[in-house]
C-alpha cells in the first residue's frame, strides 16, 4: 500500500490529473529541484546519503513489513554488494572493462541476490524467532570472514576504488557530487518503483498473507516457504543495489558496512518510519540519516536521542511515524480534523518546553562528567551555561517537570476530543 489501508466502502475517487503516476511524478521533481533548494556541497552528500537510505530502508521493509521476517543480518546483502560494486570498479580502471558506472549498482544487487538464494534457501524454512536468530548468526559469520577473508574485503582497512575511471556517460565522468546525485536520484526513483511493484504482483500480496495467517496461505494452496524465500531474494537483490550505490557515492567499503549495526540502524529507520506503510521506511530513512549527519555535528548523544525515539516508538506508536500521521486519515475525510488543532497546541507547548528541559538536563550532565578539568562551560540551544551553577541545574530541573506535568493535565482533553473527531456512529460531522 501506497499510503494507508484502502476503504473499501468509500465512494470511489477520480483519478487525479496526473492519472495514478502523479506521485512518481511529483518525487521526480522533487529529487529534481532539491539540489537548487538546498545549494550546497554538504547538502548534496546529504541527500545521496537519504537515496541510499531509502532503498536500503525500503529493502528491509521487504522482509519485516510485507513479509513478517525480522531481519538481523540485512547489512549482508548491502555490504557484498557493495564490495562487488567497488572490485568491479577497481577491474574498470585497472583492466579496463568497459562498464559504464551506472551499472555498478545493479551489478552489486545481483551479487546481493545470488547470496539471498544460497541464504534464504534455508532461513526461510522458519518465520519468527527461528529465522531471527538465524539472520543474526548469519550476520556475525559475514562479518567474521570480512577479516579473515582480505583479499576480498580488504581486512580492516576495507576496499576503496575511483569512480571517475569508467567511461563516460553521456560526456558526464562523475567528477562532481551533483552528478552522482542526480544517478543516486534515478536510481532511487527506479529501485522504489520496482519494490513498489513488486508489492502489487501475487507474491508481494501473498507475503502480506502469510506474514498475518500463514495456515491460511497454506490452506488455499501457496507455500509459506516459497513465498517467504520469493520476497528474501528480491530484498536482498535490492539491498545489494543500496551498496553498490553507497559504493559509487563514497568509494569506500569497509568491515562495518555489513556488521550488526548497520542491521541495526536499517531497522531503525524502518520501524520508527512505519513499517505498515510502503511510505513509511521513506519517511525513517530521511529522519534517521538527519539525526546521523546534522543532529551528531551538534551533540555526542545524539545515539542516545536515537534510542529514546525508538523506545517511545514502539511503546507509543507501534504503527511508526507514518502510523500516527495516517491515524488522522479518518477525521480528516470527515472534516474533523481542526477539532484537534486546539487540544494539540495546548499540549504541543508544553510537551516542546519539557523535551527541551530534558534534553538541558541531560546534555549539561554529559558536560559535568565528560569536560576536562576547569571547563565549565556547556554549549547548546545556541547558548552557554554554566553547568557547575546549582541554579542553572534547578531551572533546567524544574522546566523539564513543570512541562512534564502541563502535558500530563493536557492529555485528557486530547483524548477528548480524539473521541469526538473519529465517532462515526452519529450522523453530520459531529460538531
């Protein structure tokens, strides 16, 4: 699903002037004109890096998503085919295969699609903790032969090779980080199409059966294995193409682009992004790369920041980002929604005044016991505070508890008028 589960009982809607491509369209000129937006050299890495993030992302949704597979190994695919991609690299500008860069990517899925073959083959034959605990063990091994194994992966030191050393492509050689922006942008685009795609043929319908009555599936004649196995290739297949691209953009591959935490952080973005929603690893990989390239230019704990959002993710907001933002779907076709713009401002204030208290509190805290001797001096929210001052510590204490306590005495009339915005069981809007 594009967007949100589908109402069936709703009156049916008009396509659009743009017909049902208009939203490739629209990201195409997005991707299009995001470089004259953000014009910058800085902005342009960053946003190579979100591409990437995104097919890695929306790879991973693959398995968790559609198909029910949690998935602690994923970095696999991604690293060898990123490796392959920079050996193919290295084979174009040493031996001179007339492989145009372009390609690199696709080449590096299908390395990350033969390994999905040989892996799946028997990590599919269980779902659940079984075919967890297998990707976790298979993870580590990879990651174990990336230092054994030098003469393919470079030991610790990894593998790095020159992207400029193909044959041009349309005169463009890839000198320039705009240039490799616009093939990440293409790239993108074609890899989500695919996966978007493939989402809509039996098999991805079919993973999306098995994930939630896998004795049904089997009962109407699919097996749960096979379709389990289809959707493994085709993640790793695609994974394997968000490393031949991060291979392309950094030209570089090392041990920790397939170890646990790159499978980590891949599920991260996919989670906290909504992994109900073929949007949602989208929203994840933009969020998270944010944090990762600006939030960490700012302040060592943004892991820690990280970690409390995907806590508060999954005891708050299972459905993820895009969950909570389609949660609004109903109350906005029932004109309701500006019923809760009051209720959310009054508990919106406060809730920002105590995210910021704690936030005071817990940076002030990292500076106490981490500053060298006689720096006192602590930089954040584009201020300096001095964080041996017993009152800067009470205000910081005290604006994080009374935010606390203004949003707890804000959250009944939330709940309120939730009610009210989405009880259907009266006619009219309700008001």
């Amino acid at each position: 699903m594009m967007g949100g589960q589908s109402n069936t009982s709703a009156p049916a809607r008009r396509p659009g002037i743009l017909g049902p491509f208009g939203i490739w369209i629209a990201a195409a000129v997005l991707l299009a004109v995001m470089p004259a937006i953000f014009n910058s050299p800085v902005s342009v890495t960053i946003m190579n890096q979100m591409g990437i993030s995104i097919i890695f992302a929306l790879s991973y949704n693959m398995l968790l998503g559609q198909g029910g597979m949690l998935s602690f190994g994923h970095a696999v695919f991604f690293g060898l085919g990123g490796f392959l991609s920079v050996h193919v690299m290295n084979y174009v500008e040493y031996d001179g295969w007339p492989i145009p860069l372009p390609l690199l990517p696709f080449i590096g899925g299908l390395f990350g699609l033969a390994f999905a073959v040989i892996i799946g083959s028997f990590s599919t034959r269980r779902a659940g903790t079984v075919f967890a605990m297998i990707s976790l063990g298979v993870g580590e091994l990879v990651a174990a032969c990336s230092i054994i194994f030098v003469a393919f992966f470079g030991g610790e030191e990894g593998v790095s090779g020159d992207r400029t050393m193909g044959p041009p492509v349309f005169g463009t050689e890839f000198l320039k980080e705009i240039e490799v922006y616009y093939l990440t942008a293409v790239i993108v685009l074609i890899a989500a199409a695919l996966m978007y795609l493939f989402s809509l043929t039996p098999a991805g319908r079919m993973a999306n059966a098995v994930r939630d009555n896998p004795e049904r599936a089997e009962f109407v004649g699919y097996s749960q294995r096979q379709v389990r196995f289809i959707s493994f290739c085709a993640s790793g297949f695609f994974a394997g193409i968000a490393g031949g691209l991060f291979a392309v953009n950094y030209e570089i591959l090392t041990e920790e682009n397939l170890n646990l935490v790159t499978s980590g952080w891949v599920l991260l973005m996919a989670y906290i992004g909504g992994i109900g929603f073929f949007i949602g690893p989208i929203i994840g990989a933009v969020l998270l790369t944010l944090l990762q390239t600006v939030l960490s230019n700012h302040t060592e704990l943004w892991l820690l920041y990280v970690g409390l959002l995907f806590v508060l993710t999954v005891m708050f907001v299972p459905s993820g980002l895009t969950g909570l933002i389609m949660m609004h779907g109903p109350a906005y076709k029932a004109g309701r929604l500006p019923n809760l713009t009051k209720p959310y401002l009054i508990a919106g204030f406060p809730l920002l005044v105590a995210l910021a208290g704690g936030v005071a509190v817990l940076e002030m805290l990292h500076h106490f016991n981490n500053a060298p001797v006689g720096d006192t001096e602590a930089h954040f929210f584009w201020m300096a505070v001095d964080t041996h001052n017993p009152i800067i510590w009470a205000v910081a204490i005290g604006v994080t508890a009374l935010g606390t306590y203004a949003t707890c005495k804000a959250t009944p009339q939330i709940r309120e008028a939730w009610s009210a915005a989405n009880d259907f069981s009266t006619k009219g809007d309700g008001r």
